[in-house]
C-alpha cells in the first residue's frame, strides 16, 4: 500500500498548480513541475516550465478564465503516481458578437514522479468531455451564433472558437468522447507509464 503522506503529497502538488495558474502565482505554480515536464491541451503543447510562461502571457492579455477541480484520485506505485480529476475550466470571450460564459468539462490527468523525496508534475493533459454555453446577458439573440465557423467539430468546440479568436492554435485531436479509441489509447499509455519502471 503507498504510503498516505506520499499520497497527500501528490494531492498538494496537483492543486498546487491549478491554484497557482488560477491565482497568478507563478513561482508556486513553477515549482510543481520536473524540470523535463511535457504539458499538452487545448491551446498549448511544450514543457512544464514554457506552460507557465504562456499562462503567464494569457494573464497578462487579460485572460481572467478558471477552473473548478474536483477531488483527485491518485494511484501511486513506487516512485511514479497518476492523478486525476474531474476539471471544468470556466472562460469568457464573445463570439458573432454575442458575449459567452463557457464552461468546458473535462478530467484533467499528471504524470508525477518523486525525485529526492518531492512529487513533481512531469506530464500535463486533458480528456475533453464537453462545452456548455451560455450568454452572459440571458436577453442577447444568438441567432447569429449559427453561423459560427469553428476551428475544430470537437465536444470542446466553443472554447477552441474563443481560444482561435485570442489568437491561439488549437490541436484537433485531442481525446474525447466523440472519438472513444482515442480515449482508449490515451487511457491505457496513462496505465502503461505508471506501471512501468522509468530508467
């Protein structure tokens, strides 16, 4: 059985840098990450340390989104863990005019390894479930949302549309319910890592 305070110990980290990212607390959200961390989601795919520089950036441009996590569940075998949570990230933007509040529900997934005694974050992603969409003002017409051209015909449409519009690329192949071998595949390299010794 993993030792309870190791399993605590991936719990603050993992929180750590949601609530470092969410709060602009840089330095804190930094220092979750190993130092040859990757991060890959909707509007970013690079090294733990490039992740923080960009959310950062999109901050400092005047992105206020957020995301609301739920209580992870971490598996822990030696000196790896895998944790994940159910995760919503919250985001405005206006699209064909029309101002949105978009929530994008998903479950958020680390790869962490304890080196020297400290769990670090060493791979970031995300399996997108689903957008819901609603106008900030519940009198706008958003007929004209109809004729939204989306960058990618994916469950988390409507925050890669806000994202494309801030200017950012997204990937299209992201892991979702509308293409379930990916998920699959996704899954099983998550339960693959854990399982095997890294050299």
């Amino acid at each position: 059985m993993p030792d309870p305070s190791d399993t605590a110990a991936v719990i603050d980290v993992v929180l750590r840098e949601r609530a470092g990212r969410d709060t602009a607390q840089w330095d804190r959200m930094r220092s979750a990450f190993a130092p040859d961390s990757h991060v890959s989601l909707s509007w970013f795919t690079g090294t733990g340390a490039e992740f923080v520089d960009a959310s950062k950036t999109m901050h400092d441009r005047g992105s206020r989104g957020f995301h609301m996590v739920g209580a992870p569940s971490v598996d822990i075998v030696g000196d790896q863990a895998l944790a994940h949570e159910g995760t919503t990230v919250h985001a405005r933007g206006t699209l064909a005019g029309v101002e949105l509040d978009i929530a994008s529900h998903g479950r958020l997934y680390q790869r962490l390894i304890k080196t020297d005694g400290t769990w670090r974050i060493t791979d970031l992603t995300m399996l997108y479930y689903k957008d819901v969409v609603s106008p900030v003002d519940p009198a706008a017409d958003v007929t004209a949302l109809a004729g939204v051209e989306f960058p990618v015909d994916r469950p988390y449409k409507y925050l890669a549309a806000i994202l494309d519009a801030a200017g950012y690329t997204i990937g299209p192949d992201l892991p979702g319910p509308d293409r379930p071998a990916l998920v699959d595949q996704y899954l099983a390299a998550h339960h693959t890592w854990l399982h095997e010794p890294q050299g």
